[in-house]
C-alpha cells in the first residue's frame, strides 16, 4: 500500500525534486539561482590558505603607465584611498596581496584583518574572480572597495 502511494505521487515528486536538485548542482558550480557566483561561502577553510598565500606573494613594483596597465582606487575602510597601477594581465589576486600586505605594514602587530574587495555597481565579490585577470573583470579605472568581515 505505502509503495502504490508513493508511486502514485511519484511523477509530481520527481518534477519537485528537480527544481531542488539542479538549485543543489547550480551551488555546487558556484552558481546560484539567481547567477551569482557563490562558491567562497561553501568552504571555510580556503580564506586561511588564501590569506597565507596573499600574504607570501610579490606585488612587484607599480609599472608605468601603457596600454596593459589598469588603474584601480581601493577604498580603504577608514576612508583612506589608494590608487595603484597593476598589470592589466595580472590577476585579482594581486590586488587581495597589495591591500593585506598594506594593512600588515600599518598594523602594529603585524597581523590582518579579514576582508572583501567589492566593485562596481551593484557591488560585486570579487573574490569568486581572484584568478581571472584585472583587465578581464574589467577593473581598470574602478573603485574597489575594501570591506571588513
């Protein structure tokens, strides 16, 4: 009897579970629902190893102004502001390593504090394009905001 009710309400079961299971497969992309990258919130351990590996990197000097530099304005929380010239082929990333290894110099104990860069508007994570190139995500000329978690 259980098994005639169950497979009576299967077909509309099935179509039920779909909508979820591909909701599940979106996140498990990186993808939300609504199309926004989301795959920095599912691991926790990644910040601690990201940090580590920011920390560790060379920013390397500015480079002079050219057709493959992109300028960006980084908005420190305090109300400071950066401005820095990277290499339009460099990625994200360097931007993370520039802001943590300026916070380390200005903090007394060396130390960082956990943060987000977010641009353009709607203000977006940048940290989901951490590896694609600046000039990719269309940050030359930006303000990217730095944000406190």
């Amino acid at each position: 009897m259980q098994e005639e009710a169950e497979d009576s309400g299967g077909g509309d079961e099935a179509k039920a579970d779909e909508k979820p299971s591909s909701a599940r497969a979106a996140n498990c992309n990186g993808v939300g629902g609504d199309g926004v990258r989301n795959d920095h919130v599912v691991d926790e351990s990644k910040p601690s190893a990201f940090e580590e590996d920011i920390l560790s990197m060379d920013v390397g000097d500015e480079p002079s102004s050219g057709p493959n530099v992109a300028r960006v304005q980084i908005r420190m929380p305090d109300g400071k502001r950066l401005v820095r010239k990277f290499g339009g082929g460099s990625p994200v990333k360097v931007i993370y390593a520039f802001v943590a290894q300026q916070q380390q110099q200005l903090n007394d104990s060396g130390g960082t504090r956990a943060f987000e860069l977010k641009a353009k508007f709607p203000p977006q994570d940048l940290f989901v394009s951490r590896d694609d190139s600046i000039s990719s995500c269309g940050l030359n000329g930006e303000a990217i905001n730095v944000i406190w978690k």
